[in-house]
C-alpha cells in the first residue's frame, strides 16, 4: 500500500507502508465518531451476495482492521452484524436494535457486548442492556453511553440506515471509505449506497489517501 495523500504530521517511511504505519494514520486522541465503509466504483456497499464482505479486498482490510485497532467501542445496526455475521472481538461492540434482538451470531453475555434498545422494545435494562430512548433510539444519548463504558474513539460500522442517521444528526467527524475496483449492477434497493436516511449535505476534506491494486483507501473529515 502507497500513499497518495497523507498529513505532514505523520512520518511515512519511503515506498509500500507497513501495518505499523497505516496505523499511525488512523490513530487519534480523544472523542471522534468514525465512519467506516467499503464501496464499489459505481456505489454499492454491497456485492451480489447482500453483504460487503463480497466486495472487499486485501486493501479494503488493512484500513478496517486498522480503523478497528484505533477504535475504543465498534457501534452496529443489528441488521447488519446479522447480515455480516458479526461475532465477538477484542475491541467492544455495540449493537444497536430497536427491536431489542441480539444477532445469534452475537454471544449475549460477553462483557464486551452491549445492546442499545429502547424502553418500548420490552427488554430489561441491565449491565450489557442500554435504554437509550423511549420509542425511538437518541442517538445523542448512544453515542455518550458507548464512550462513558468504553472511551472516546467510536467506529460505526453501519448500517446504511444507522450511520446516515448520526451523518445528518451531526455527530459523524470522519468517514473511512474505501473504493473496491469492481461494479455490481443493480437497484438501490438490492444494492444500497453507504448511508440511507434523512437528507444532509455535508462538506468534507481529505486526511489521507491510500492505493494498493486498484483499491483506493480514503480518510475523510467533517468541515464544521
């Protein structure tokens, strides 16, 4: 992996970047909401298959698992970490679910779990169960719950419809996108974009760009 564009505050070796070093692009002191997401050329977040995991690449992976080791908690939609097969990991992993339902590929009772409802889903509140709202989710109130359990860095990892909602309730400061060399034909409902909600418009600037194999992996931040 090579760098295109990089902050002049991050020492780069010359040439192909190691994990070492696409770490220290990624890395970041204090409160941040991270987006992170892969796409192909024309759009879709997802492949043939339903899932992105059909259209990531080598690439694709080093920044999200970089993105990953950066983060204090990992914030998901249930429908996707059900889609995706989501497990546990080392990093904590919120699962947001109005519906109160924990993917079964989730194992409840880890410490490192947490689901994030609301009190109209009927399920008790407890240690590894948050209210954060009534009959809809405040995301405000989520986004603080996660960094008071865990720590400032979160990284939401999708949905569509999740990540769109904190872009356009303001909360969202970067974007991990990376761009996959390939093109899935299809409706958006078959094949929907990296964010799906309310409309917004936001500017953003580049922090960093990376190239490998075709694959361009972008850091991008919010202007405020």
């Amino acid at each position: 992996m090579r760098a295109l564009i990089a902050p002049p505050h991050v020492d780069l070796p010359d040439g192909t970047l190691d994990d070492a070093a696409v770490d220290a692009l990624y890395a970041h002191d204090g409160e941040l909401l991270r987006l992170s997401f892969v796409s192909t050329l024309d759009g879709a977040a997802t492949g043939g298959d339903g899932v992105s995991g059909s259209i990531n690449t080598e690439a694709d992976g080093r920044g999200y698992r970089a993105m990953g080791r950066a983060a204090d908690v990992v914030l998901v939609g249930a429908g996707t970490a059900r889609a995706e097969e989501y497990g546990s990991r080392s990093t904590p992993l919120v699962v947001v679910s109005r519906r109160g339902e924990l993917p079964g590929s989730v194992r409840e009772g880890d410490g490192t779990v947490a689901l994030a409802t609301v009190a109209a889903s009927g399920v008790p509140e407890g240690e590894h169960v948050w209210h954060v709202g009534q009959d809809e989710v405040d995301l405000a109130a989520l986004v603080q719950r996660c960094r008071v359990a865990f720590g400032p860095h979160v990284l939401c990892e999708g949905g569509p419809s999740l990540a769109g909602d904190l872009v356009a309730a303001g909360l969202v400061d970067e974007l991990g996108l990376s761009w996959a060399p390939s093109l899935v034909v299809g409706s958006p409902d078959d094949h929907p974009r990296i964010l799906r909600g309310p409309a917004a418009e936001v500017a953003l600037e580049p922090v960093h760009l990376l190239e490998e194999d075709g694959t361009l992996v972008g850091l991008w931040r919010v202007r405020r």
